[in-house]
C-alpha cells in the first residue's frame, strides 16, 4: 500500500482533479461508487446529527452536503491542514478526520481505512480514462 499513497497523495494535492471532462453526470456516478466503497449505510447527509463518536472499524462519512467530489477536497483539507487521526485496527490503518468550517461548525466526519481512499484513487483513475 505504500506504493500506492505517493500516488494518492499527489491526487489528493493536484487541484486539476475534477477538472474538464467531469461533468455533472460523471460527478454523479463517482459520487454512486464512492458510496458504494464506504457502504451506504455509513454516508450520511445533512445539517443535523453531527456524529459524536465513531465506531472502531466501521466506516462513517457525514457531511451536510455533497457527494464524491467533496469526499475527496474534505481528506485533502484534513490532511493539509492536520484534523487527522491515525489508528492501527487489526492490521489496518483507519483515518479520522473532524473537519471545521470557518464558523466552527462542523463540515466532515470521516471515519475510514486508509485502503478505501486507495480505492477511491483508483475509481477515480478508471472514469478518468474512461474504463468505468
């Protein structure tokens, strides 16, 4: 997995992604297979119940709004900007990042395994040449 970060990370960081060509249907079908890796359960949407805690190996994305796209710009903004937590759980990384609007309300809870973001590279990668 090591391998593939330097390259997660270099999308995560390229502020072309999303560029031309991702229209608001491609958006759309990124946004279905994002929820589909985090489990549909797990992505919740809406102003009103903040998580408060998250549960150690399950997966948990809530943002008020959103969808794929903004998935991807809220880890780009807890990593750069250090709202992230680190835990090891049986043999894999998981990621925690509690982003904060400018107000100091909440923007994201996310609580996911290193590997889904991978694999959300990966989706993205497979669209953008037209393979998915």
């Amino acid at each position: 997995m090591q391998d593939a970060w330097s390259g997660v990370l270099s999308w995560l960081f390229d502020g072309a992604r999303f560029g031309e060509g991702w229209t608001p249907a491609k958006l759309r079908v990124f946004t279905k297979l994002a929820k589909a890796l985090v489990g549909e359960g797990n992505w919740v949407s809406g102003k009103e119940n903040v998580p408060e805690a998250v549960f150690p190996g399950r997966a948990l994305v809530w943002m008020p709004r959103g969808g794929g796209k903004e998935l991807v710009r809220h880890i780009r903004d807890g990593i750069a900007h250090g709202e992230t937590k680190i835990t090891k759980r049986g043999g894999e990384l998981w990621i925690l990042i509690r982003g904060a609007g400018r107000d100091s309300k909440p923007s994201a809870v996310i609580h996911i395994p290193a590997s889904l973001i991978v694999r959300l590279h990966r989706a993205y990668l497979e669209m953008e040449r037209g393979e998915a």
